[in-house]
C-alpha cells in the first residue's frame, strides 16, 4: 500500500521531498542548534501562523480563486482580540476578532459570487480597505491586558507540544474531513475545475463559493489571534506579506493556482518546507529581504513544475 501511494507522487512532489530533505541534512551538518529540542519546538510553534493561513487559502484556490486580503485580517483579528481587553473578557474579544474576520470571507465571497467579480480585485481591493481601517483603529501596538490570554492560548503547553501546535494539529483534520467527506467539500473541489457545470448540476455556487471565503477568512482571524497570543503584542504592521507565504504552502503542496487541484496533506507539507527554509536562513542570519526573493523564487519554480497538471 505504501509502495503504490509512492507511485502516485508526481516528479514536482518526489523533487520538493527530496530537496528539503537535503535541505535538513545540510542544516543539521552545518548548524548545532537545528535539530535542537528547543529550535524544533519554536519552529512547530511558528509554523502555525502560516499554516491556518494556508488551509483557508487552500479553500478558495480550489474554488479558482485566490485571497489577497489575509494579511489585514491577522493584524486586524490580532489587534482587536488584545485591545478589546480593557472592555470586556479575552474570549469575548477572541470572539469579536473571528466575527471580524468571518465577515470579511463573506463579504469577499458574496461579491465574488454575486457580481462574478474576479477573486484578485475583490481581495485587493478588501486588502488594502482592511490595512487602512486597522490603522483607524489603533497606530500603535496592543497589549493583552489579561496574562491568561497568552499562557492559556499562545505560550502554553500541553505536555512537550506547545498549544499553538496543538490547535494546528487539530485544524487540519477538520479541514482535510470538510473537503473529502462532505457535500460542500467535494464541490469546492468542482468548482475549480468546472463552476458552469457544477451550476447545472443542480449545486448552489454561490452558497458554496461563500463559504470557501468565510472559512479562510475565519482561519486568518484565527491565525492573528494565535500569533498576538504567541508573541504578547498586537501590531498595525503584522501581516504584510504573508499572503505570498499561504500562496507559496499551497502550491508547493501541489495546488493548482485557478483551481483544480490541492491537497490538506500536501499544505501541511509545504508549510513545514518553508518554515524549515526560513529557520535555516535565521539560523545563518539572512536577511529578510532575501527570505522574501526566495518564497518568490519558489513559487515561480513551483507553478512551473506544475505547469502541465494546470
């Protein structure tokens, strides 16, 4: 069984494995501190950021569409669940900064759905809507006023795992379960590949296209939450960028850029290759100018090896 789901990968799958395999052994020849208790700990806790947020961009590449607006949303959910502290309990705020980010996913998927606008305007235009608003909302760094939110939620443990990785761990087989196991999951799938179809099938594509949107904008919330827990600070400035790294996971893990094609398994994968890929190069301290030219280089080469598949 082992053997025939080997046979399955496809040579951009067998060429990543590899090349973060050799990755890992360089690293662990060159650097001490790599295969450490404590690196290998603080690289499970900071993939999760990344991979909430690769989850809920897998969602919607599978639908054909891409959400640039995620960014925003982890600053913004991470700004109001720690600020919103002076006035009420930490889990009403945490409740809050998910509503926030739930509304943002359907608002992106209703205009989406609704005017057969491109997914790429709607999210950039909410991108750059969202970064402005959050600046309304606060210019400078939030504090978390109750320490349980952070001991219970970002820095806690539960035996050597950290919570964060917990949750995460947690996350994916539900991901993986909606996708494989349910009517909306498989058509998410469908619609990737074929929306008119699925439309003529009898399919609500709107409902369904929606609610991609909702999700990842809820698992983006939840990733700002996680991190303003982990780090004990909020910040305007959060999340510039990381949409390029949910982008990258997902098609490193074998997604298709316009749909048609992703896996859970294959996110989780891609995920932990690039946070391997940025814990080597702050291992030998790169810059981080370099880190982002590097995503961008694989992304491109990714997309490429993919090409015949799209």
């Amino acid at each position: 069984m082992l053997f025939s789901r080997l046979r399955r990968l496809s040579a951009p799958d067998i060429g990543f494995t590899v090349a973060i395999l050799i990755l890992v052994l360089v690293a662990s020849i060159a650097s001490d501190v790599f295969l450490s208790e404590r690196n290998l700990v603080s690289i499970s806790r900071q993939l999760v950021t990344n991979g909430l947020l690769s989850l809920g961009m897998l969602l919607v590449i599978l639908t054909g569409g891409i959400d640039l607006s995620v960014g925003p949303v982890v600053a913004f959910s991470g700004l109001l669940a720690t600020g919103l502290q002076a006035h009420m309990p930490f889990p009403a705020a945490i409740a809050v900064a998910l509503a926030m980010g739930l509304a943002v996913g359907i608002f992106n998927g209703f205009m989406i759905a609704r005017f057969n606008l491109q997914p790429f305007i709607v999210t950039l235009a909410t991108m750059g809507s969202l970064r402005g608003l959050l600046y309304v909302y606060s210019e400078t760094p939030q504090y978390p006023v109750d320490p349980l939110f952070r001991g219970l939620l970002g820095g806690g443990f539960i035996g050597p795992l950290p919570v964060p990785s917990l949750i995460f761990l947690c996350i994916i087989p539900l991901v993986w379960f909606y996708l494989n196991h349910t009517v909306s999951g498989r058509a998410v799938y469908a619609l990737g590949v074929n929306s008119e179809a699925v439309r003529l099938a009898g399919v609500n594509v709107r409902r369904h296209l929606i609610g991609a949107y909702a999700a990842c904008g809820f698992l983006a919330a939840f990733a700002g939450v996680v991190l303003a827990s982990r780090l004990g600070i909020a910040q305007p400035s959060v999340g510039i960028g990381y949409e390029l790294d949910a982008i990258a996971a997902v098609v490193i893990g074998g997604g298709i850029l316009g749909g048609g094609g992703g896996t859970v398994l294959g996110v989780v994968g891609g995920v932990l290759a690039l946070a391997l890929v940025d814990n080597v190069l702050n291992l030998f301290n790169v810059e981080s100018y370099y880190q982002q030219f590097l995503k961008g280089i694989i992304i491109l080469v990714a997309v490429l090896a993919r090409r015949k598949k799209a």
